[in-house]
C-alpha cells in the first residue's frame, strides 16, 4: 500500500498518510534506518532508493505544507513548463496564517488564492497559469515577466484574451500595473529563446520601427524576427554560430531556402546586439526602407 501511495506522489509520502496505512510511529523510524524511507522534511519521506521522480522535490514542500498548500510562482511556472527552470528553493502558496519554516522552500501566505486559481498537474496542486503568472507580475522585472507571458502563450498555457480579463479582474493587486503594460507592448508580449533576443526585442520597441513577429513558424523554420510584409527575417547568432562547422552549414542552408522562398535573411551576433544596438537598429530600418520604398 505505501508503494502504490507512493507511485501516485511522485515516490513522497508523509508520516500522515503512513500512519493512515497502519504503518506506526516505530515502524516508520526501523523503515528509516534500513533505508526503505528517507527523510526530506520534517515528517515527509521518500520511498525506497534515493533516486527522485521528476517533481519529488515539488511534492515534497507540499506534503511538508499541509494541505491548503499549492506551488505557486516560479515553481509553478517550471511544472507547467512554460520556460522556466527549476528554482533553487520550492515556492508554496498558502491561504492564512503559517508560522513553520521547512528547509529549501518559500512560503507565500494570501488571503485571495480561490479554487478557480488551483489546478492539478502531475498529481501536484498548484496555481493555475493566469494565477502565476498574476504572481510572476509583482516579483519579475518587466522584461523577465514579458519572456514568461510569450512563453505560456507560446505553448497555449494561457490566451491572451483570458489573461486580459484576468488583469482586469485584479486591479490592486501588487504588480499589476507591470503585467498590463506587458499586454499593452507593441505586438504583445514576445516569447524569446535568449538574452540577446530580448535584448534586441527592446531595443526594436524603443526604436518605433514596426513590430515584427517573434519565434515565428514560416515553413519548416521557427524565425527569430520576420517582418512578414517587407519579407524581412532577421537572426540572432551566439557563438556556436562562428565556433561550429556543422552549425555553420546548416545555417547556410537555411538562409538559401528561405531566400529562395522569397525572404532577405539579415544575421546579427550576440555582440552586436549587446554592444553596438543602435547600428543594428539602423541597418534593419535600411532594410525596411528599401524594402518599402520599392
């Protein structure tokens, strides 16, 4: 039975559940010492080897939380995989007052968590997408908080019609006015694959040059910018670009399809774009230009 409860909970289960198996205070202490449990907080114990499922740590804090417990922030960003690695402490919500501190996690309290805010996924309770990102709002810097929204809208976690309504819905709330600044950016909140891309994505929105599509799909290739009228792409290169042959070659191939197909393919380097952003802002308003000016 503690196996099978086990296996539903990502392999953690509490002292709670084992007494309620029938598994008694002595027995969960010999079970400890011969290695079968394994402590992780106080009262809460991985089954068998030291081996963790994917979200153990996650199921974990909860159990360690109690109940009315749901991952929240940027925990709950990274188990509903919207870009997010997994943070270096577990981050809890919960309703009320919590007075206990558990190793490793980060305790939010809120008075204003509704159940229309929690959903389950991989058998873990946490908040739900419009929530965390609600969340996200009050502790990210605008442009880490705009990379989150086009990450959920990339991967449909979120619509932006939903969101909209749900920012509307929560005027007061702390960091609200950041989120709807991001709704409000020029062609919406942009997923980005990398720091030079958002960089150069703000550079773009300062620069009043019309907004282009951003990790778009045109064909078999996902683009970092197309200006889809003037048939513009532009691509931002690291350094496995210069470093790597193979890398090399395939670009080359697809800058020759996609020119084939009728785009002007623009590269730019992640130091270009870091040091010198106004020059690469000027050569893609030339190439606009000329673009629209026939």
């Amino acid at each position: 039975m503690v196996a099978k409860l086990a296996e539903g909970q990502q392999g953690v289960v509490s002292h709670g559940q084992l007494v309620g198996l029938g598994v008694g205070a002595s027995a969960i202490q010999r079970r400890v010492r011969a290695g079968r449990l394994h402590r992780v907080h106080l009262g809460v114990y991985l089954v068998g080897h030291l081996a963790r499922a994917p979200h153990a740590t996650e199921m974990a804090a909860l159990l360690a939380c109690g109940e009315a417990a749901v991952l929240s922030h940027r925990s709950a960003a990274f188990v509903w995989s919207a870009g997010a690695s997994r943070p270096p402490q577990v981050h809890v919500t919960v309703g009320g007052d919590w007075s206990a501190r558990r190793p490793g996690v980060v305790v939010h309290r809120s008075e204003r968590l509704e159940q229309t805010d929690v959903e389950e996924r991989h058998g873990l309770k946490l908040t739900s997408a419009e929530r965390t990102i609600l969340d996200l709002a009050a502790v990210l810097s605008p442009a880490v908080l705009e990379w989150f929204i086009g990450q959920a809208f990339a991967r449909r976690l979120v619509s932006p019609a939903a969101l909209a309504a749900r920012a509307e819905a929560s005027l007061g709330w702390r960091g609200i006015r950041k989120l709807r600044a991001a709704l409000d950016l020029s062609g919406g909140p942009s997923y980005t694959r990398s720091p030079s891309e958002r960089t150069l994505r703000g550079a773009l929105r300062r620069s009043e040059l019309p907004a282009p599509e951003v990790n778009v799909i045109a064909g078999r290739y996902e683009l970092d910018f197309l200006w889809r009228a003037e048939r513009l792409v532009v691509e931002v290169d690291g350094y496995t670009y210069h470093s790597d042959p193979v890398a090399f070659e395939r670009d080359r191939l697809r800058d020759a399809e996609l020119q084939a197909s009728g785009y002007r393919v623009m590269r730019v380097t992640r130091r270009q774009v870091r040091d010198t952003p106004e020059a690469v802002i000027a050569r893609i308003r030339r190439a606009l230009g000329t673009s629209s000016g026939g």
